[in-house]
C-alpha cells in the first residue's frame, strides 16, 4: 500500500479526536502509522493506527476583517 503520510504530519482519526503527529511507518506492519499525542489532561498517549483511517489535521483560517 501506498504510504500517505510522513513523519512530523499532523492528522486526526477521520471519525475525529486530537491532532496527533505521525512518529513512524512501517512497511512490515500493513498501512500502520505509529502516531503520538496529548489528552486534554496532558497525559501522553502512543498508539498505531491504520492509515486509511487518519486525514491530514485542518485548522480552521482566522477570519481577518479589515476596514
């Protein structure tokens, strides 16, 4: 399969969550991407996970008004 992100990428699940940034991927294990994040109450967190099931992180724009 086809490798669709990169270590240092900032993605989500698809069904949502934290922004979790990509630490590695292996070949020998499938599609899976070791990702790693923080919870709300700073606890650490290291899990893989498929990489069909994770998009690229999208911050929102700031609306910039002017005038």
């Amino acid at each position: 399969m086809e490798q669709k992100f990169k270590p240092g990428d900032i993605v989500r699940l698809k069904s949502g969550g934290p922004k979790m940034t990509v630490i590695k991927y292996d070949p020998a294990q499938g599609a899976d991407l070791t990702c790693q994040w923080f919870e709300k109450d700073s606890q650490f967190k290291e899990k893989s996970f498929n990489q069909d099931a994770l998009e690229v992180y999208q911050t929102e724009s700031p609306i910039i008004v002017t005038g």
